[in-house]
C-alpha cells in the first residue's frame, strides 16, 4: 500500500468506451485498490502479489457469492503506476453488462465511482505527470489526425514543459541574483550584470514569441483548417466537393462551436485536418442562382476561413474574378476546372503557389490540389522538433508572460531599482509556473481542466 497521494478513497471506474467489445477493462487507483479487487476475485491472493504481474482468475459477487466474469488481473504498484497510487486493472469480457457488474462488485466492497479526468487529475497531484502533460493526455485521447497526435505526444513526453523548465531556470538566476542585491541595498553593489540580463530577457522574449507563434498552427493542427469552396454557379463546385471528399471522406462531424445547419465535412491531408465550411451552401444549387443570398453566404464563409478554394470554369470565355475576393488573395488558391473540356481554354497557369487547373470530373489534378492546400495553409512549419502550443491556456498564460518581459525591459530601461523589478520577474515567473502547475493553480482551474476529461481517465 502506499500513502503517497494523500487520497482517502480508492476509486473505480470502467476504462474502455461504452458499447460491445471483445475485452473490457475496470481500473482501481487508491491504497485499498489490491484489498478491494482481491475481495471480489477468485485466484491468487492479491495483496500478497508483486507490482506489474498479471493473475488469471474469476470476478465474484461479494453479496451471494455467484460467478461473474473469468478475468485477468494486472497489479501496478505505485508509486510505479499511471496514478502513482495502488493500481489494479481487471479485464474481462466486454459486455456493458459484465462490465457493470464488476464495477457494482467493486463499489459493494468499498470503491467509489470515479469523476471526470479523475485518474489523470491524481497522476498530477503526485507528480507523475505535469499539468501541460496532464492536458497532453486529454488532447491525445481526443486526437483524430497524426498531426493532433504528434502535437500531444510531444507535449506527453515533456518536450513543452521541458523547454519551460529552461525559461524557468534562467529566470529564477536572475531574480535571486537581483533579491540579493536587496539584501546590500546600503552598499550600492550590483551582483547581477545588467548587460547579461539583458540579454537574457531578449532571448526569454524571443523564445517566448515563437512559442505564440506556434498558437496559430497548433490551432490548426487543433481545430482544423477552415477551407471554403466559392465560385459562381456551374463553375463545378459540387463536384470539386465531392472528388476532395472521394476516399478519405469523413463522418460529419459535430465540430464545437457550429451549428448544425453549416455542416461541415473533413479531410484529412497528409496527417492535418481541413474542414470544408458550409457544405450545404455548396450543395444547395438554389442558393447560388438567388445571387445575393449566395454572395452574402459566400463573403461571409470567406472572411471566416483560412484557405479559399477560388473555383473558376477554365473554358469560360467571360471569365471575370470575383473582385470582392480581392482582400482574401494570400489566403486564396485559384483553380482553374474542367481542362478536359475542350472549349476555349485560358492560357497557362502564372503563380504554382496560389493557381492550378484541375478537372474535378475526371478527377484529374485533384492530389496536386491536395498538396497545393497542405503547402498553403501548413507549409513547411510543422517540424517535430518544434514546440507547438495547441492549449489557449497555455497561450494566454505566455501571453501574460510576455507583457511581464516588456515590464521588466521597460523597467530596465528606465533604470527601476531591484525591488520593483523582482516583482515583475516573480510575476512572469507566476505564469510560466501556471503552465506546468509549478505555482498553485486555482482549485477552479483544476476542476475545468480535468472535468473535460471522459469519466475512466
Ligand atoms: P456548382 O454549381 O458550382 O456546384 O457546379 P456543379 O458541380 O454542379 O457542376 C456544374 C456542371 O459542370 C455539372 O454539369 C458538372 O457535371 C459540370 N462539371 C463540373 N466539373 C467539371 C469538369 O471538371 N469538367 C467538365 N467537363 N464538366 C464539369
């Protein structure tokens, strides 16, 4: 048994997804864990068994006694476990049936039913994982792309918190160097070279730019990227919709934030999900030929997305831009359709970045336009040896960071005594601990991070 985590309670929850599965899995995290699950299970003595070994045996009911599930048992003794307490995972068959009467077993003997992001919040609390970690696994979870998954994982392994760490460490030099300083104030001596400060705060400045920088693609990488299809009737927006749809059409989605009357489909390309905003508006022939509905519809899916498929007829002898997409150009992708068409073809394409002919009919240049849309919108900046913030608290806490590093540099330039400058130092080290959970983090906080979590996490 181990008394690490200060828990009271041993909790109990079924781990894997609701519905009918070969296996299902009950975990049990607390000091009681091994002497509640050997209270139901049949096989070798429990608490007697050394950590990570896993036991063959039958769940029985402690009230009459009657056979439940034949089971596997896997024992994870903390502090070497998930949660860093007693952990004891019992997989059985998986019927939401036999998986409810395991748990009922398990609560009868003397566990509780976990909360929401319960496990994971104990697995912070005794240090096991960092609160960026900890938020990492969430995301993880949820993630339904490689790039979402890449993000995460990178954060789960640390890479995120470990780059903070550093920012951390050579801030809290300094501000100990300046509270020394404090303590002579009589002698007028300066322990911490202002020049090499400086420095650091310009570096710490920089570091902490490309981290924000990260937000918009780790937003990307997050939410998607928002892609609308506009053209003018006829042009083969339909069609174009369809051939990207083809194979790697996705489930519509309910996406957060969307209503249900903008259905939104997703494509997945090479790892980074796109959303084609307002499918129904493309689909919905009538809406484009009453223009101005259309129109409206139409600048206003422009202004929201991120990348705009410019859809034009190649052979259309009359072919004038829309001008009001005039504004949106850097985010725009012209694409010249239907080149098997053997009408009077406009000449060759000026700009590879922003212009490509396709034929969404035949399906032809439809790849090329695929990776024409990853280059626009992602280019070349998901490296994995980059730290990407995809978490809006971290982003905002850097921001807070960031205007404390203007303070102390303004500070400084204003030649501010040590006093005062310690203060803006503690605070822009108050928000780089908030990230990791290095300083107190509001108890309210706490519970907002882990209640997103699915109850078995
Ligand atoms: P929308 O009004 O912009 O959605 O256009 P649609 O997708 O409904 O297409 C209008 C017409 O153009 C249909 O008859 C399509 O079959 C035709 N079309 C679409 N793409 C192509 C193409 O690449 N080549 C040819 N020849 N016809 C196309």
């Amino acid at each position: 048994m181990n008394h690490l985590s200060g828990f009271e309670d041993t909790i109990v929850a079924i781990a894997t997804p609701p519905g009918v599965g070969a296996i299902g899995v009950i975990r049990l995290s607390g000091s009681d864990a091994l002497a509640i699950a050997g209270k139901i299970f049949k096989g070798r003595e429990l608490t007697l068994q050394p950590s990570h070994t896993v036991h063959f045996g039958h769940i029985i009911d402690p009230g009459g006694g009657e056979f439940i599930d034949e089971v596997v048992v896997t024992i994870f003794k903390g502090p070497k476990s998930y949660t860093g307490e007693d952990v004891v995972e019992i997989s059985g068959h998986g019927s939401p049936y036999i998986l409810r009467k395991i748990l009922e077993a398990a609560v009868a003997t003397g566990a509780r039913l976990a909360r929401a992001g319960e496990y994971t919040q104990r697995a912070f609390l005794n240090g096991k994982l960092d609160l960026a970690q900890a938020e990492a696994v969430a995301d993880l979870i949820a993630a339904d792309s490689k790039a979402q998954q890449q993000a995460a994982l990178q954060q789960l392994r640390g890479g995120f918190s470990g780059e903070l760490a550093q920012l951390r460490d050579q801030l809290i030099n300094f501000a100990a160097l300046i509270e020394l300083e404090l303590d002579f104030s009589d002698e007028d001596v300066e322990f911490a070279d202002r020049a090499q400060f400086k420095s650091l705060i310009a570096n710490l400045k920089s570091q902490i730019s490309n981290l924000l920088n990260s937000f918009q693609l780790g937003n990307v990488i997050k939410n998607g990227v928002a892609v609308a299809i506009i053209g003018k009737p006829n042009v083969g927006k339909s069609t174009l919709l369809n051939a990207l749809l083809n194979e790697e059409r996705a489930i519509v989605s309910d996406i957060a934030g969307t209503t249900r009357d903008t259905i939104e489909e997703t494509l997945n390309i090479k790892g980074v999900l796109f959303r084609l905003i307002d499918t129904a508006g493309i689909r919905e022939h009538t809406l484009d030929q009453i223009e101005s509905i259309g129109i409206k519809r139409s600048k206003q899916n422009a202004e929201k997305a991120a990348l705009i498929l410019h859809l034009s007829d190649i052979t259309d002898p009359d072919n004038t831009p829309i001008d009001w997409l005039a504004p949106f150009a850097d985010k725009t992708i012209t694409v010249w359709n239907k080149t098997d068409h053997k009408g009077n073809q406009k000449s060759a394409i000026r700009n590879k970045e922003s212009e490509i002919a396709i034929s969404a009919k035949n399906n032809t240049g439809i790849e090329a336009l695929k990776d024409l849309m990853y280059e626009k919108a992602i280019g070349d900046t998901i490296k994995t040896e980059n730290t990407i913030v995809t978490n809006a608290r971290h982003y905002e806490a850097l921001a807070k960071m960031m205007e404390s590093l203007q303070a102390i540099e303004t500070g400084m330039e204003q030649g501010l005594t040590g006093d005062l400058l310690s203060i803006d130092i503690r605070r822009a080290l108050h928000y780089l601990g908030a990230i990791t959970g290095q300083v107190e983090v509001d108890r309210d906080i706490l519970g907002t991070i882990f209640g997103k979590f699915c109850i078995g996490k």
